[in-house]
C-alpha cells in the first residue's frame, strides 16, 4: 500500500488558514484561491485522518487534532523558511517571492520608484506588494518585509534603519498667490492647515540659528494620507506637511512650493521591519540596501 506523507505547502496552508480562521482570510493574505486552500486542508486531513477544523458560519475552529498539530507545522514551516534563507546567503542569488506591505504614500512615493531598477537587477526575484494601511501582523501574516514610519514600538520584529524623512510644509502657487506665502513659522497660523490627525498638533522648525520656533495646528480639516492631502494643496485647498520624497516631485513639476525652505523641519525614521523568526535571507538584504540608497539618493 503506497504511503502518503505529509506535504509542506499544505502545511502552510493550514498555517494560514489556522491564522485567518476562515479561507476566505486565508485567500486574501496568499493571494491563493480558496478551491486550493480548501484541497490543500482536505489532503492535510485524510494524510493526519481526523478534521482539522470545526466549520461555524462565522469562522472556522481549530479541534483538537488541529491545535496539536499546528505548533509542530509552524516549526516545519519556520525551519524550511530558514533553509532557504541559508541557501539564498550561501549562493549569492537573491531569487523567489519577496512579500512586500507598505501603507498607500509610502508605497507610491518611496517603494514603487525603486522597483523597477531592484527587479531589473535581481531577475529571478518577484514581489508580491501589498498596500493595505492597517498594521499588519508580519510575525503572523504572509508577509516578508514591511514598511514602517515613525518611532518603533519595543517587539519581537526587527526593525532596519533605513533613513529620515523630512516633512516639508507645502503650498500651490494659486493659493499663495492668493493669500501670500509666509516669512516666518509664525505667519502660519494666519493659514488655512492641514492636519495629519485630529489631534492637537504642533509643527516644529528651527532657523539658521538653531533656535527653535513652533506653529499650533488648529482644528480644522484633517487629512490623515498624505497621497490624498497632496492633491488637496495642489488643487490650492491651503498648507499641509508632506514627506519630502512625495513632496520634491511635485515641486519639480512646478504643482507646489516648499515654504520656509531656510528653515529645518521635523523628520521621521524609516524601517523596514521583519520577523524575527525568519532570517535575513538575502531577498529581504538586497531590497533593504537598494531601498536605503533610493531614500538616500532622494533626501536633503
């Protein structure tokens, strides 16, 4: 009687379905349809020959025989992962899938210009890239590397450095046109602002002379992606802050102006953030390095 043997791609994908509870999550985070998830957990179980899961209209439970088994194909899963991040060091190829999550601005403005350059490099990679805005969890979900901006919470992910954004308060020329474009960080709260959150906020600056000066941001309109908010100012809705990578081609194009260009503004960190359980296999080294020089190439 021939044998069957547990399969690691179905492994993974009850690993998926196990942290999506449902396939229908499962299909979204692999980008994986749900016939072939649903074969792939049948095959698991007449291999194991017990169910896996209980079915409910609102999600699917782990039984017994599932929750056994889903520590020991975490680790089946983690070791193969590892494997082949010391093949790809060992080889030198970076070559596969790298899954990519970067919220919508910073995927347009900072990922997505280097991508075309990084895959002509590197030709036997491929990227799934992934623009949700939500906090995604890359311990857990199918995902390689991601993006982050802003202080780093203590956690189990490494964090990268990858450089500093600055923010650059911009207007279009009709609005400035029209209402005059301010001298001094003071001159701002005569403005129409645009803030981030609804919260109250306080843009900083510091002069050629170190000294620092601060604006309040009213409340008013808040426009919390910075995508959207540079239409907004382009279209002469008022001043807001952009990230200097989104906001330098816009300049370029003539469609806004930087204010108070004498003046530092605040800045931001960039990461790029992954697992701790994977290592740094050599796809996720080589997009680290390339995405680093393009935010250093495209800074101050």
């Amino acid at each position: 009687m021939e044998r069957i043997s547990m399969n690691s791609d179905d492994l993974g994908c009850f690993v998926h379905i196990a942290d999506a509870t449902s396939l229908s999550g499962a299909a979204r985070a692999t980008g994986t349809s749900k016939s072939s998830l649903s074969r792939a957990l049948l095959r698991l179980e007449n291999v194991i020959g017990a169910k896996l899961f209980e079915r409910s209209p609102q999600a699917l439970r782990l039984t017994e025989a599932g929750r056994m088994l889903l520590p020991y194909a975490r680790r089946v899963i983690d070791d193969l992962n590892e494997a082949k991040a010391a093949l790809d060091n060992v080889t030198g190829q970076p070559r596969g899938v790298l899954r990519i999550n970067a919220a919508m601005t910073f995927a347009l403005g900072l990922v997505a210009p280097m991508l075309p350059d990084f895959l002509k490099r590197f030709p036997e990679m491929h990227v799934h890239f992934d623009t949700e805005n939500r906090l995604v969890d890359i311990a857990r979900e199918d995902v390689d590397v991601a993006i982050r901006i802003g202080t780093m919470p203590n956690s189990d992910l490494i964090a990268c450095k990858l450089g500093q954004i600055a923010l650059w308060p911009c207007a279009s020329p009709a609005y400035l046109t029209q209402r005059g474009a301010p001298d001094t960080p003071a001159d701002l709260a005569s403005h129409v602002l645009f803030g981030w959150t609804a919260q109250p906020a306080i843009w900083l600056f510091q002069d050629m002379q170190k000294r620092e000066h601060s604006v309040s941001v009213p409340d008013g309109s808040v426009v919390p992606e910075p995508a959207v908010l540079q239409v907004l100012l382009e279209r002469g809705a008022g001043i807001g802050r952009l990230p200097d990578f989104l906001a330098r081609p816009a300049i370029e194009r003539g469609t806004l102006i930087r204010l108070l260009p004498t003046f530092t503004t605040e800045t931001v960190e960039a990461h790029a953030v992954y697992a701790a359980h994977r290592s740094l296999s050599s796809r996720i080294r080589v997009f680290i390095d390339a995405l680093r020089a393009h935010l250093s190439q495209n800074s101050e």
